[in-house]
C-alpha cells in the first residue's frame, strides 16, 4: 500500500459556530476566504466545486453534514493523482468563539504527488489564516493585502481602432493605463498615461484578469518589474508597491445607505452640471468607430446600477451567480434601454431613479445582515467605492461634448 501523508490545519475563531459551519457549505461563503469561484449542493452526497483564477480547481461531494459539528467531503483537483478527503471538526468554545480542525487525508506521499502536496498545503495555509480574518473582521487578506502600483487600468483588445492607431502599440492585448495614482509606484517609476503594460515579473499579462491574478500571487511592499509600451518602445520599469487602504464601514446598512446616498448625490449633481445645456443630437454623437455616444455611457451606467441591484439580492440571498467574465454592455441591449428611454432628459431621470434603488435596497437590508461581516464588508466597499466608476464616464461625457461641438464648428 502507497504511503499516505495527512495535513492537520487548527485555528480557534472569535465568531459563533453557526457562521463557522456556513463558512464550508455556503457557495458565497467559501468565495469569500478560500477560493474565487465555488458551486455547491450542501445535502449528503451534493456536489462541491472550487476554482481558482490561477488556474487550480477541485471538485468532490459531501459525506458528511453533521450541523454544527462535522463537515466532510471528497477531494480531487487539477492534475492530483487520486480522490483524498477533507475533514472539518468544529468546536464551540463559549457563545462567540469556535475552535476548527482542519484534516485533509490520503494525499500520497509519492513523487506524482510531489507538486499536489505544496497546492494544498500552500492552499490551506493562506485560506485557514483568511477564514479567521473574514470571520472576525470581515476583511478577505486577499484584497486588503493586494500590492497595488496606482494605476486604473483598461483591456488594450476592447479599444477601439481608431484609438488603437493613436498609441501605435505593437500588440494585440494587454492593459492600458488609463489614469495614474499620485504618489503610488507607477507614477514614481515613471509610467505614463497611456503606456500598455504586457508583463509582471516575466508573466504574460494580456488581459486586467491576467493582471489581477499575478498580484495576488504577491504580497504589499514588494518591488516588481512591470513591462510596458510605450508607442513602439518596450520599457521596463520597476515599481514598488504599496498596501491598499479602505474606509471604516458604518454599523449598519441604513447608515451605510446614508454614506452611499451622499455619494450619489455629488456624482449626479456633477453629471447634471457637465450635461446642462447639451441637446439630444449632441447627446446622440458618437466620437469615433466602435465608441460610446453620451446616450450610450448613461445607458452603461444606468445597466451598472441595475445589476448592482441584483448583485445585493443574490449577495444578501447566499445565491450569487456564477460568472466566467463581463458580458460587457452589447448594442441590443443599449438598443433596448434607449428605445424605452429615447431623450437625455429620459436617461438622466432613469439613471436617477436607479441610484435612488440602490440606496433604497442596501437601506431595507435586514440589520442582522452585518453578523456575515464578509460579505457586509464586500457589500460597503464595493458600493462606497462606486462613484469612481461613474466619475471616469463623466469624464468621457465631457471629452464627448467637446467632440460633437467641434465637429458642428467644422
């Protein structure tokens, strides 16, 4: 018989057992420490299925559900030779502390399985450390101790021709720098506006997921070396990165809608101010091939609103939907939306409307709600975090009038 080599993974917790049980059975819940994607069927012999953007992946059934003391399941992954299993015990210590071991079983201890052993081991190292962290303060390390170098970055492939010429980059994919961070490691390496960056320590990057995923690999305060064009030139700059710094989220979602609301509110008198003025044909303009008119960014932005809001059902709900990528905004669906709202002053008010909803369905969350810290917390920052969006379209609406206005001198 092949030897075998088992992993033990122990931590005691300051949250309640029920919240701890949800953390291996809840598809949202195990998104939120351990993996990037996850489906499950948590029922006896119901599938589980994780994934990672790195490429690694497991899948298995559960064996055992023995609320709140037991979870156990089978275990494949990506290139493992055989099935192993996982073996999750859990404690109570006192009402709001909860002591968890972790067994992960029958991993061989052979040379084909040499590469497995450092996943795992690797993999339930940094995820038992992340679950103690989502659970206590809500913060997923992943994100909080992402390196960043203070750049917005856009996909390079989805620029239009027209803007594709303008930089004359000699490739096809990659991430352009759209905006810099001041006093951030691009800006101090000396990256540029417009630079397209195409690999990370030796790592194609051909894509913002490509680039995600290599950061993640890496830890705050490291010093990288970032290739990127420049025109024709290939440049390589070495950037030292930096720790992302995020807002205390208020107690409560009302008072979270408070905060958002007040946000709302400076965009869209911004947004209204820039369009003051404009007339439907100006409004209808579109600037080059394959770009937005000023019609086409408020539909954008009114569709971002409106998926926001079934991203809240599906978060408060434990039943996110499962993504591959953005669908991106297609032309019948723009169609769509202006044929229901022809004029500027139509899209205006909807825009409006649907910033109000946003308001409205964080407001009337449950406060009990904010016991899943996890995903209260991904719920504030990714809302508070939202008139960035709409600010860099403001910004195209404005580089839009000037076009039409331009071009009506002409």
């Amino acid at each position: 018989m092949a030897e075998e080599k088992r992993f033990d993974f122990e931590t005691t917790i300051q949250a309640p057992v029920d919240l701890v049980y949800r953390a291996f059975t809840s598809a949202t819940a195990l998104r939120e420490w351990l993996c990037d994607f996850s489906t499950v069927n948590p029922v006896q012999g119901g599938r589980i299925y994780l994934a990672w953007d790195r490429g690694y992946f497991a899948s298995g059934m559960f064996l055992e559900l023995n609320y709140p003391k037991r979870i156990s399941f089978s275990w494949i992954g990506k290139a493992e030779p055989d099935w192993t299993e996982v073996d999750v015990t859990i404690t109570p210590i006192d009402e709001d502390t909860t002591h968890v071991k972790l067994e992960h079983r029958g991993v061989g201890d052979g040379e084909e399985w040499q590469s497995a052993r450092m996943e795992i081991e690797k993999g339930w190292v940094a995820g038992m450390e992340n679950l103690k962290s989502i659970l206590e303060d809500g913060k997923d390390l992943r994100v909080t101790e992402r390196p960043l170098i203070g750049i917005y970055p856009e996909e390079f492939s989805g620029l239009s021709d027209q803007r594709k010429t303008e930089l004359s980059i000699p490739v096809e994919s990659g991430v352009l720098v759209a905006e810099l961070l001041p006093d951030y490691g691009a800006a101090k390496a000396g990256i540029e506006a417009g630079d397209v960056i195409v690999g990370i320590n030796g790592q194609k990057v051909d894509r913002i997921k490509a680039l995600a995923t290599i950061m993640s690999e890496l830890k705050a305060g490291n010093e990288i070396d970032v290739d990127a064009y420049r025109g024709q030139r290939k440049m390589t700059f070495v950037i030292h990165t930096k720790v992302q710094k995020f807002q205390t989220l208020p107690d409560t979602p009302e008072e979270l809608a408070k905060e958002i609301e007040e946000q709302s509110s400076k965009v869209l008198e911004t947004l209204e101010q820039v369009l003051n003025g404009v007339n439907d044909a100006e409004a209808a303009y579109t600037p080059g091939e394959d770009e937005w008119s000023i019609k086409d960014v408020l539909v954008h932005l009114i569709h971002n609103e409106r998926d926001t809001h079934t991203w809240i059902n599906d978060l408060v709900a434990g039943q996110e939907r499962v993504y591959d990528d953005w669908a991106g905004d297609s032309l019948f669906r723009i169609r769509a939306t202006l044929a229901a709202y022809p004029s500027l002053d139509d899209l205006v008010a909807e825009f409006r409307r649907s910033l109000k909803e946003t308001v409205a369905s964080v407001a009337f969350i449950d406060p009990g709600f904010t016991r899943r810290k996890a995903s209260y917390w991904r719920l504030g920052t990714e809302l508070l975090g939202g008139s960035k969006h709409i600010k860099e379209h403001i910004t195209q609406i404005e580089n839009n009038i000037h076009a039409a206005r331009l071009k009506k001198t002409k």
